[in-house]
C-alpha cells in the first residue's frame, strides 16, 4: 500500500469545506468515549462497553438501515456480571434514534487514531481540489451524497449484520473518485515501503487506481481474512459514485500544472548540458 504525502495541482481557493470537515471529524474523535486514550481504541471493559453503547446510538448499522427500526435491547454503557463473567450490560434503548440520520453521524466517528488520520491524509490531499472544482455547498453535498451512498450499499450487501458501520472512508472514496475522473494525470507524491520508504511521484490513475483495485479485491473476501474489519465494500460503491457524479465537470476541467523538478514542494537544482 503507497502513502500519499502531496499532489502537484495547486488549488486556486482556500478549501474552507475540507479543511471544517477535518476539523469536525477530530473533534468528534476526541470527544468519543474510549477511542482517543489509545491508538487502537478503547482498551478496558469500563470503556468498551460505553463506546459500544455510543456506536449503537450514532453508528450506523446494516440491518436498522434496511428494515428501518432498531432492537429492542442494546447496550446501556454499563458493566455488568453474567453466567460467563464480566460484560457489557443490555436493556431498551433509552433513546430515538434514526437510522437514515445515523448514516449522517456515522461519517464523523472513527474507532481509533489509526482510522482516523489516514482517513484526514487522503481527504486533506485530495479533497481541496474537488472542492476547488465543484465550489464550496456543491462539494460538500457531494461528500454528504457519496457518504450516504457508501453507506446504503455496504448495507445492501449485509443486510443482516448488526455491526456498527463507521468512518469518513466512504465520503472520502467518493472525493477520491471524483479526483482520477478530473485530474488522472495529476501527479502525487507517495511514500512506497520497500526496506524503507521511498519517495515517488505517480500519476493519480496509479495511485487511485490501485488503491480502488486493492479495495474491490479486499470486499470479495481475497487478501483478508472474512474481508476483515473494514467495510471494503462501502469504499468502493463511494468510489463509483464519485467518479460517477463528478464525470459531467471533467470537460470543463484545467488540467494540473506540472512544473518540472519539483520535489516535496521545493525546486530541484537543474541540470545543463554542455
């Protein structure tokens, strides 16, 4: 897997959207019981049991998204002592909650400083440019649609699963569509492990591109093991919706500057011929 650093397409406005999405995003992280102590996540018995209880109120789950109610029993936040030991007491929800609203609020939640940050790296490096491009209420609808769209097909697909879906990674796939389909031949900067990390410049179609391919693979079970714990799935429809609905804009698009021996935002020295 590469790392992107930066892109070579300068954007010609301050991304305000991109730039309040990310903020919104770690605060909402920081201020969610049991994810920002440690880097995985909540790491005691006290604290899982109040994380799950705030994931089953505001993450978004398969099956309430599809037969649009919720149980009738779901975690209190409390611990308690059963037949097997220690655990996370249940009881009727003490709360409404919507399930067509929770796909909303699910964008905003992370399960750890991992998910987090590389979530922000890929919106922060791609998203100005979209933003640039769509302007500002149309971006951020675009965002909020791909997220949604995310959201309802990795349910669709799961539709019996009670696992909380969380995480900006379906917006964002959707912006990362909509990037290869404006600017293919941008070039982006990576970080690819090989001993150590090395430094190279690509063009997005690769970048993106590969990313999108290891997504589809991942989401049909191949690579990972039961498809592990990320919704794969969900990164891929966002991706197609992306490309989908920023398709329209691509003939009126510039394409990215390329200024020669540019490296990490610093010119290189040239080199002459004699």
């Amino acid at each position: 897997m590469v790392i992107p650093v930066h892109d070579v397409n300068p954007a010609r406005r301050t991304p305000w959207v991109t730039y309040a999405l990310i903020a919104a995003n770690v605060l909402v992280f920081i201020t969610t019981p049991g994810t920002a102590g440690s880097v995985a996540g909540a790491d005691d018995l006290a604290q899982l049991c109040h994380l799950q209880a705030f994931l089953d109120h505001y993450a978004a789950v398969p099956r309430e998204l599809i037969h649009h109610q919720i149980p009738r029993l779901v975690p209190t936040g409390d611990v308690g002592i059963g037949p097997h030991g220690p655990g996370c007491v249940v009881g009727p929800p003490a709360y409404d909650k919507s399930p067509a609203l929770s796909v909303f609020t699910a964008m905003f939640l992370h399960g750890g400083w991992l998910h987090l940050l590389g979530n922000m790296l890929f919106l922060l490096i791609f998203g100005n440019n979209v933003e640039d491009r769509m302007g500002h209420i149309r971006y951020f609808l675009f965002y909020v649609v791909c997220g949604y769209a995310a959201g309802y097909g990795f349910a669709l697909l799961n539709a019996g699963s009670a696992e909380p879906l969380i995480g900006a990674s379906g917006a964002i796939a959707g912006v990362l569509g909509a990037y290869i389909v404006l600017w293919p031949k941008a070039r982006v900067w990576v970080l690819v492990p090989f001993l150590v990390f090395l430094p190279l410049r690509l063009p997005a179609w690769l970048v993106l591109g590969f990313w999108f391919a290891l997504q589809a693979v991942y989401s049909s079970g191949h690579g990972v093991s039961g498809a592990g714990t990320v919704a794969y799935a969900a990164h891929v429809v966002g991706f197609v919706v992306g490309m989908l609905l920023a398709w329209p804009l691509k003939p009126g698009t510039p394409p990215p500057p390329e200024p020669p021996g540019l490296l990490f935002g610093r010119r290189a020295r040239p080199h002459y011929s004699w």
